[in-house]
C-alpha cells in the first residue's frame, strides 16, 4: 500500500501543477479537474489531495490566497508561481522522456534483441 | 530579546498557529461539503451524501496530520500534542506513573548525588589557575609510598631545578589565640615564601609573603583566611599591620586571603606564617631543616609537562652537588615522585569513589531496566490503543514519536523529583563522608550537576522508551484488535524476561561487592588494636606560652595536670603520651640495634614518649621485663626503653630482649639505651596496617619535652561524661592551656575505618535498592505472564494438571530467570570483586561465604516474587478461565 502511495504522491503533485496551470482553483475544484481532463479514468484518494496541496505550498511552486467559491462560500484558491511553471515544464519533459523509454522498452519484441 | 518581544513572538507563532488549523479545518470542511452538494444534485439523500463524502474522503486526523507535517515546523505542535496526550494518559494510570517515575527518581537521584561528589573530587580541575601545572614532589617511601621531603632536599631543588617556576614547602602550625575566655587553637600552615605563589591565589587584602619573611629568625607574620578576618576580627580592612599574639609571640598581619580561595592541601588551615628554617646547617644532620617532614609543591614552567619534570628531577637526584651534601636518609637514590596537586589529595579516596560511582551507575542501570519493563508491561495493555490509532492513521514513526514523548516525560519528572532526591542524598553523603575525603566544602548540587541530571535524563527517556516504543509500533492492526493473540504477546515476554535477567545479574553484582565490603568491616573490627578501647578517653593537651619553652616548666605541668586529672572521682588511671594510636600520629624515630651486624643500620620504630602509667591506662599487656615506673622519669645514666613484641621477636629471635641495647633517636654517637620490658604490639596508623614497630621512652627522659601530649583516661562510667571536668581539672593548674579534640578512643577506632565505612554504607544501600527492584522485576514479569496464561493453565487443570504442578510451573519459569541472571551476574561479580579489591580487609575477592550467602539470598528473594503470582496461578479456577476473554 505504501509504494502505491508514493508512486501516486509524484505523479499527483504534476496532475496538480498541472490542474492549477489552467487556472486558479480551490481544494475540490483541483480533484475536479484532474478527473475531468482524465475523462474520470483517475481515482484519486480524496484525503491525499490536501497533503499534496500544503506541500506544493510550501515549495512554493504554488501560491493560495482565499476567495469565494461559486456558491458564494469561503474557500482557499491555489495558483501556480512563476517557479511552478518552471517545474510544470521541468517535470512533464522529464515525465514524457520516461514514457517514451518505457514504453520503447515495453514494446520490445523478440526479434528486435 | 526584552521579555516583552519574548512574549509577543511567542503569542504570535501561538495565535498563527491556532489560525492555520481553523483555516485548514474550513478547507477540508468546504471540500466535503461541496462534494457533498454535488452527490445531492445527483439525486443522493443529504445524510447519505454526507456520509459518503466523508467516507471518500478518508482519514480527516491523518490529512491534517500530512497537511502539517508538509507544511514543515510542526514539530513543536506534535510535541506540544504529545506532551498532553502523554499527560492525560499518566493521570489515568496513576499508580503506574508513581512507581515510575518514583523509580527514576531513586536512580537519577542517587547517580547525581554521588556525581556532585565525584566530579569536584576526580574530575573538575583544583580551584587555581592552571592547577594542571601544579605539581606535589615526594620521596620514595616504603614500597613506593610517598614520603615527605626535608628543608634542604627543597633548597636544592629550588636552586637546581629549572622546570618549577616556584617550588614550596610546608607543615602544620597550630597556634593558640587566648581571649577573655578560653584559649583557642587554630590550624594553620608554616610555609616558604613561594607558597601561595605556587598555588597562583594571592591575598585580596595586605600582600604575600616575600623571601625576606621567610629567614631564619625573620619577623614574625601572618596571613589570615577569610573566614578567620571575618569571624575574629570583623572583617576589618584596618587588619593589614595589626599585632594580634598567637602562642605568646606578637604577629604582624600582612595579609587576608580572598573568601573563594581553596587551600585544598590543608583545607582547615586559617593561619600562614613563613616557615623560617635555617639554610645554614646544612652539614649537620642533625637538625630538624634535615627531617623528611615537610610536604613540597611546585607550579611547573609554562610549556613544562610532568615528565620533563621528572627527568629533570630524576637526574638531579642522581648527581649530588658539593653545595648540597646529603644525609643517608635522603641520598634520593630512588629519585623524586612527582604527581599533579590533583592526583595527590585524591589518592587516597579515588578507589573508593570510582567503586561507589560504578555502585551507583549499576543501580541507576537497574532503575532504567525495571521502567523499561513496566513500559512493556504497560504496552501490552495498550495494545488496542495503539492498533486504534494506526488504524486512524497514525504512521509508525508517529507512534513512535509519541511513545517515546511519553517514556521523556516520564523521566523529565523523575529528573525533577530526582533533582530533590539528589539535595538530600548530598547532604547525608556530606554528613557520612571520612575525615580523607578532600574538597568536602565543593560537594553540592550545582550548574555541572544540574547539566549531569538533564544528561542522563533525556538519555534514559530514550533508553527506556525505545524498546517499548519499537515492540508496541510493531503491533498489526488486525493482529491486535484480536485480543487473543500470542504471537505479540511472546514476543513481549521474551523481552521482558531477558531484562529480568539483566536486572538479576546486577543485583547480584552489587550484593556480592557490599556483601565482601561488609565482610571486611567486620574483619577489620575483629581485629585487636592491642588496647582496650573501651571506657578510655582521650583528648590532647597543649602548653601555651614562652614560659613553657623551659623544659623543666612543661614537665612540671604536665606532671600537676595529670595529678589533677587522676583525683577526679569515676577516673581509675590516667597517663599522657607523645602520640597517640589511631589519631593521625605517625612520630618516627630511627632505632639502631647493638646486636646487629651493622650497627649503622637505622630501622624505623613509632616513638611514644609516655608518663608511667601509661600501659596500665590503655591496657597494653605486659609480655616480659617490666613497665616504666617513677624511678625512670629522672635522669638516668642508661636510658631505660620499652620495645613491643613483635619487633622483640624479629631482632632478638631466641634471646631475651631484657638488658639488650638500642639507641633511638637523637645523635649517632650518643649513649646506648637499654631495654627493660616487652610490650604487646598496638595499631598506630589504622585496624588494617600492621606496620606497629615501637620504642616507648618516659616523656621526661626524651631529648626535648614534648609541648603537645595526648592524654589517655580510663574512667569507671561513661568516658565521654567526664571531659568537662577534666578540662576543668587541666585549667585548675593552668588556665591558659589548650586542651582540644577530646574523644572516646571508641569513637577513634570508628573513624580509622570511616572511608571503608562510607563506601559500605553507599554500597548496602545501592544493593539493598537493587534487590528491591530485581524482586519487583521477577512479580512483575510472573504476575503478567501468569494473567496472560490464565487460558493456559485453565486448560491444562481441565485436562487434569494438579494444582502442585502448576505452582511448579510457575516457580520454575522464575526461578529460571533468576539462575541465569545469576550465572551472568556471577561473572559481573567476580569482576566487581577485584575492582574494589584495594578496599577489602582480610577477604579474598571471590569469598565463597559471600558468593553463597549474596545467591541464597537473591534466591529467597526472587521466591517471594515469584510466589505470588504463583499463587494466583493456582488458584485458577478451570471453568472461568476457559471462559475468560
């Protein structure tokens, strides 16, 4: 359970990088996001966004300010900082370079060896 | 930082702190209830959407947990959490918290008070500048004892040596200051010049001594202690120049040394005066700047070590030069022995206190291994706490953190009340502490001690909250949410067994040294001192005035006194002596013997110069010849001497000592004294030195009237009654005479063996603590096991087991336990036995009645704890265990 906890905690802190990028968003609007742009194909623990959240925080790559939410309540808006675009960026190459490989490998055949 | 700004920062990060968990709290509340007004648009039922929200959500507790510790800085809060929850969870096991911490307390308490001891003694350095650099300088002694050095044996190395800046020598003076009253006697120093100098602490008020005081027949002044300034003399600054009179001679007062200065070579010293020996007579050997009886210092050049000194020395010795002629007795063949000041008046007591320092390390041991038990045991019943908290999300480090949070608090306050325990314990070391024991005004619980407690404090809430801690994270959920399992249990009890057994095998270590340190006392007081001690009193007479520098005069006082003293009613015979046994004394003449092959031979003999009457007073025996009588205090042609009867039999083995010839003392080529009488040997220095060679001379007939006597009275009722009177009898002849340390020789006899006595007394009650806790160890662990085997037993009495079987069973398991802590202790013990050798009397190391009565007793004990729940065991009842759980 742990491994699958911390292979999800990277990935989760780029779907959320990502999520802010189009836009500022609260807490569930972030979990919102991430299932929409994934057609729902996506679980995420909902209790493990916030963790994620507070640490992005507070490596500042994205900032929070509080706002009002659609119904008109309270809620805490986050937003991506200058530096968390760059990580965005940083991230995706290094993440889409690793698909490539991986998946290059994956599809291996015999004959090709 | 002001107060103020202290305060406002700290409202500040306490106010941000309580918003950030409002704000976090809003936070998650609003994700919650927005998924929840999703699922409602949905269709869902309100309470239904609720519902799921939360459950979807998961663990709220562990989010917040994550939030905060991904927000960094939280561990103050955790802490903060910790220590309440800690808290309430103490005050809901009170008696559980009391005999812990109580436990802790009784550990910490006694390592800190005998620390405050130690430390100042072995390990801080001597209260001067540099003390590292000062340096004691002895001859050798009897086998390699270290013996006292002679005027002009410090003369020449004062001259020759290059490796001292200063050098220094010094002897007791105890002058007598009459007031209106009664005449006072204080202790003090005759001293070089240098000496204050060598120890680096100057006079705050007057000045030092200058070489120009210390000359022969130089003026005659003195420096006061403080203590001294202040309590006679009303801490007058007006003092420097003053005359004040000791012992009928008019002394300036040059100067007041500071209050914080420490005179660690003669702590009770309030008086200095310049030595003033004659450099003069060097070639006369006879004289007293040739007798090894002053004790030489020395503060070492700058970038000097000890060893250049001792080359230094060594060679000096080895190359005598015209300008110093030597004497036999300090030809330095052997050369010098050259220790730090800080070595030298610890050498006496060091193995004492690094015995009862191990003593108590051992016990603290214990304390911490007993907690750690009782936190096990306490594990195991919280087992469904923990298992509820990880299954709310508590990680393993988190529970671990708290745990040992727990397991800190405890110890913080057994640190505290172990703080008091420690002021206590100090005092009552302080009041039981041995006359050798140096530095005794520095013994008390300050800054270094303080440091020490918190020391070993924060250590032992690691120690004994780590195994707990580990043992109950371990705990798997599911595992002991079923209260039945063994499998933690076993593993608890095999723990907990190993540390009943370490508990055991201390114990036994502590028993069995206390129990050979009891042994020796007992044959240490077994031993005669060759008198009877009881019903004597004693008490030491000094003569006051220039009057009394006529021999003739103090003899005749002498003479009246003791007639005074002898009319006393309940006085049955009374006598003075030079030196009295078991006092300190240690008055050593060279004797030569007319029999022997080289009469130039001088052996060393304890001269006691007596009034008759003295043998029959103290009840040495007569063995052959006679005892002095009237006739021998006048002037005789022949001096007659008594020897005692071990020397009798050494030098004159087969023959009859009466009528032989000795010359003791005084010139080489004086007349031969003869022997009249053989008397039985008497313990001069301590019970446990035989050293008692003896050559007893009438007072009247010695080479000088002794100034100073010790008086010896047997009296029919209690001794210590009479001393008044004989005071009064003493001052009916002279009023103006001294008369001081007046004691039962009883209570001399308990003072030679006071340092034995001390580390007895730390090490019985270290053993006896010990014992306690092993014992409260072994029930501890039986009665759990035993609870925890209540199924067990049940089943096996239902399948037929006898009750006899299962009190076996249970005996056995802690009998176990104990014999292998004994068969580990044993080794501990014997190990233990020859560190403390150096304190044993007439006792081998590996005594087997101490051996066998120290395991008998552990044995009785551990019966007794295991007996109880043994009991219990029995007393099981089939049906109700089968049901039980």
């Amino acid at each position: 359970m742990d491994k699958q906890l911390d292979l999800l905690q990277g990935t989760l802190d780029m779907l959320i990088l990502k999520a802010v990028s189009l836009g500022p968003l609260h807490g569930y609007g972030v979990l919102l996001r991430i299932q929409q742009i994934s057609k729902d194909r996506l679980e995420i623990q909902q209790g493990s966004l916030y963790p994620a959240l507070y640490r992005l925080e507070h490596q500042g790559w994205i900032a929070s300010e509080w706002g009002e939410s659609e119904n008109k309540r309270k809620a805490k808006y986050y937003r991506l900082t200058a530096a968390g675009k760059r990580r965005l960026q940083a991230e995706s190459e290094k993440w889409n370079r690793m698909a490539d490989l991986i998946a290059g490998i994956l599809d291996t055949k015999p004959e090709e060896v | 930082m002001t107060y103020w700004s202290r305060l406002r920062s700290w409202w500040g990060n306490l106010m941000r702190r309580s918003r950030m968990e409002s704000e976090m709290d809003t936070e998650l509340r609003f994700h919650m209830e927005a998924y929840a007004e999703d699922l409602v648009r949905g269709g869902v039922a309100r309470e239904e959407a609720m519902r799921q929200a939360r459950m979807e959500f998961g663990s709220v507790e562990r989010a917040k947990e994550e939030c905060r510790e991904a927000r960094g800085a939280n561990l103050v809060e955790s802490l903060v959490r910790d220590l309440r929850y800690g808290a309430s969870n103490m005050l809901r096991a009170p008696g559980f918290t009391a005999i812990t911490v109580l436990t802790l307390a009784l550990g910490i308490g006694a390592t800190a008070a005998i620390f405050s001891a130690v430390n100042p003694i072995l390990f801080e350095s001597l209260p001067y500048p540099h003390a590292e650099r000062i340096m004691m300088i002895s001859e050798f002694g009897p086998e390699s004892s270290r013996s006292r050095v002679a005027f002009h044996t410090y003369r020449e190395l004062a001259e020759r040596s290059r490796s001292f800046v200063t050098l220094a020598v010094t002897k007791i003076w105890q002058p007598t200051l009459v007031n209106a009253r009664e005449p006072e006697r204080f202790d003090g120093q005759f001293v070089s010049a240098g000496y204050f100098r060598t120890l680096g602490v100057p006079p705050f008020l007057g000045r030092d001594f200058e070489p120009s005081d210390d000359r022969f027949h130089g003026p005659h002044v003195v420096i006061l202690s403080d203590a001294l300034w202040r309590r006679r003399f009303g801490s007058d600054a007006a003092i420097i120049g003053r005359q004040i009179t000791l012992d009928d001679n008019s002394y300036t007062v040059i100067g007041v040394m500071p209050s914080t200065f420490e005179n660690v070579l003669v702590p009770s010293a309030e008086l200095w005066t310049p030595l003033q020996y004659d450099p003069g007579n060097i070639s006369d050997s006879q004289t007293r700047e040739w007798g090894n009886h002053l004790r030489m210092a020395g503060r070492l050049q700058p970038g000097a070590s000890i060893d250049q000194a001792r080359r230094e020395l060594k060679a000096i010795a080895g190359n005598p030069a015209p300008d110093f002629p030597r004497p036999p007795w300090a030809s330095h063949e052997q050369g010098f022995i050259v220790n730090s000041l800080q070595d030298d008046v610890t050498l006496g007591v060091k193995p004492a206190l690094l015995a009862v320092l191990g003593a108590v390390l051992l016990v603290l041991v214990i304390a911490c291994v007993n907690v750690t038990n009782l936190l096990l045991a306490r594990g195991v019943r919280r087992r469904a706490e923990f298992a509820l908290r990880t299954a709310l999300g508590a990680g393993r480090a988190r529970l671990i953190r708290q745990l040992l949070t727990e397991s800190l608090l405890l110890a913080a306050m057994g640190g505290v009340a172990g703080m008091a325990v420690a002021q206590l314990g100090v005092r009552a070391l302080v009041a039981l502490s041995p006359a050798e024991l140096p530095r005794v005004s520095s013994i008390g619980v300050d800054g270094p001690v303080f440091a020490f407690g918190l020391g070993i404090t924060t250590l032992i809430g690691l120690l004994v909250g780590l195994i707990p801690a580990i043992r109950a994270s371990r705990n798997e959920p599911q595992i002991a949410l079923q209260e039945s399992s063994q499998r933690t249990v076993g593993g608890h009890r095999r723990t907990r067994s190993a540390l009943v057994v370490v508990e055991v095998a201390l114990a036994l270590v502590l028993l069995v040294s206390s129990g050979l340190l009891l042994r020796s006392l007992h044959h240490l007081f077994a031993v005669a001192p060759g008198f009877e001690a009881s019903h004597l009193l004693t008490m030491q007479v000094q003569t006051y005035g220039r009057r009394y520098d006529d021999d003739a005069t103090c003899n005749r006082f002498f003479a009246q006194a003791l007639e005074a003293v002898r009319n006393i009613p309940g006085v049955s015979a009374a006598a003075f002596t030079s030196q009295l046994p078991l006092s300190g004394d240690s008055d050593i003449y060279g004797a030569q013997f007319e029999n022997a092959s080289n009469t130039e031979d001088v052996a060393p003999a304890f001269r006691y110069g007596v009034a008759p009457g003295y043998f029959e007073t103290m009840g040495i025996p007569l063995r052959r010849g006679r005892l002095f009588n009237e006739q021998d205090t006048l002037a005789l042609p022949t001096r007659p001497v008594l020897i005692n009867e071990s020397l009798a039999k050494r030098r004159y083995p087969g023959q009859d000592p009466i009528g032989q010839r000795i010359r003791f003392g005084g010139a080489p080529n004086r007349p031969w004294d003869i022997i009249v009488g053989v008397v039985g040997d008497v313990k001069q220095t301590s019970l446990a030195v035989s050293q008692s060679d003896a050559v007893y001379v009438t007072t009247a007939q010695w080479l000088w009237a002794d100034g100073t006597r010790w008086l010896v009275v047997r009296t029919r009722g209690d001794a210590a009654a009479l001393a008044p009177a004989i005071r009064q009898a003493i001052w009916s002849v002279d009023k103006g005479q001294p008369v001081v340390r007046a004691a039962t020789m009883e209570g001399l006899l308990a003072a030679s063996a006071a340092q034995r006595r001390f580390a007895l007394i730390l090490f019985e009650t270290f053993a006896l603590v010990a014992l306690m806790l092993a014992g409260a160890g072994i029930y501890g662990v039986l009665s759990g096991s035993v609870a925890e085997r209540t199924r067990e037993i049940g089943v096996r009495l239902a399948l037929g087991a006898t009750h006899e079987s299962i009190l076996a069973l249970v005996i056995r398991q802690g009998m176990t336990l104990t014999g292998v802590g004994v068969a580990i202790g044993l080794a501990g013990a014997a190990a233990a036995g020859q560190a403390i050798a150096a304190m044993l009397f007439g006792v081998s190391p590996l005594d087997p009645v101490t051996y066998l009565g120290v395991i008998v007793l552990l044995a009785g004990v551990s019966a007794v704890a295991c007996g109880v729940p043994a009991m219990r065991a029995m007393r099981v009842d089939p049906i109700v265990a089968l049901r039980y759980e």
